[in-house]
C-alpha cells in the first residue's frame, strides 16, 4: 500500500497534481506557467509541492538546489479513488442510485442519454460474449 492510498488532496493539491499530470514532470516555475491567473506566488506552489510530497503523491529530483517534480500516482488511479470514495459515501454503492442521478439532475441532453445507452449496450455485449 502505498503512501497516498488513504490520503486526500485539498483543491489546491489538486489544481497542482492536474498540472503535473499533464507535464509529467517539472520544476515549480513550469507548474506555475500553466495556472490560470491571477498565477499564485512561487513559495505557494513551491509549498504544495512540499506537502503533496509528504502525502505520498509527488516525487522529485535534485538538480543542485532545485528539484524537478513528477507525480507518484497516476491520474486514473487517483481519478478512481475518487470516484470509489464518492460512490461509496454518496450513492451507498449503488449504480441504479448514480445512474438515476446522472439522468435526472444533471439536465443531460438527449444526444448525451443516448451515448450513455450505448456505452451501456457495448459494455452488455462484451459481458454477455465472455
């Protein structure tokens, strides 16, 4: 079990893992770069690194006295954390309860209900052929 298994990431962890996902690995000046404005304070971001390394998420390679960063977790294994947790603690794992959800309090259209049938019915097909 690794470090961040049990651990969250508050909003601004986050933003910076999104960040870091995208450029793989990278100093504190290039995460900054890709933040929308107003761009937060070097020492901020540099900080967040800090503690997204602590937590387990990030990690780093010294280059004198800077350090290049690169995410430890990847973001579909992070992405399905979240998902589980908020399945989990919002739909008592149930996929009927997140699916009446997504179909009638998320205003979908009715192009968007009909890709979801059909991802549905691919994933029908695939089952029933195994």
């Amino acid at each position: 079990m690794d470090a961040s298994e049990n651990k969250t990431l508050t909003r601004a962890e986050e933003q910076i893992m999104q960040q870091l996902w995208k450029l793989k690995k990278a100093y504190v000046k290039d995460i900054i770069d890709l933040l929308p404005n107003p761009k937060p304070a070097y020492n901020t971001v540099s900080t967040i690194v800090r503690i997204l390394e602590k937590k387990g998420f990030v990690g780093h390679i010294s280059h004198g006295k800077t350090h290049e960063y690169y995410p430890l977790i990847n973001q579909k294994a992070y992405r399905k954390k979240i998902f589980n947790r908020l399945f989990h603690n919002y739909f008592s794992n149930s996929y009927t309860s997140l699916t009446s959800f997504l179909t009638q309090s998320q205003d979908l259209s009715l192009e968007e209900l009909e890709e979801m049938r059909m991802t549905i019915e691919i994933e029908i097909k695939k089952k029933s052929n195994t």
